[in-house]
C-alpha cells in the first residue's frame, strides 16, 4: 500500500529558506562578545517559506 508523502514546502526565492541572519555590528561589547542584530527576510517575513500563488494560464476570450 502507498503512503501518502506531502509535498516539501516551497521555498522563499528571496533569502533561499534562510529566514533570518545574525549580522555584527563590528566590535564587541566589555564582556568580549560580538554585538549582533537580527534581520528577518523582508518577502516571507521570516517563515524560510513562500506561500503558493495561483497562476492564471491566459485569459478568457
């Protein structure tokens, strides 16, 4: 009997299912570690994934 596999999720074409990056900001703070920042995908708001868009194959005539 088959089982059923749902299909992978797509991926974001903008950040490449990388979501969200850790960027210094050059130095380190009095402790000695690096300082960092966030910074989310802008196009899948931070998911890694792309929701799935309908396309419409020509128009009716």
């Amino acid at each position: 009997m088959a089982q059923y596999t749902p299909p992978p999720p797509r991926i974001c074409p903008a950040c490449d299912g990388f979501a969200f990056v850790a960027v210094t900001l050059g130095g380190r703070d009095h402790r000695g570690h690096l300082r960092t920042v966030t910074a989310h995908c802008p196009a899948c708001q931070g998911t890694g994934t792309a929701t799935a868009r309908r396309i419409r194959e020509g128009a009716r005539a």
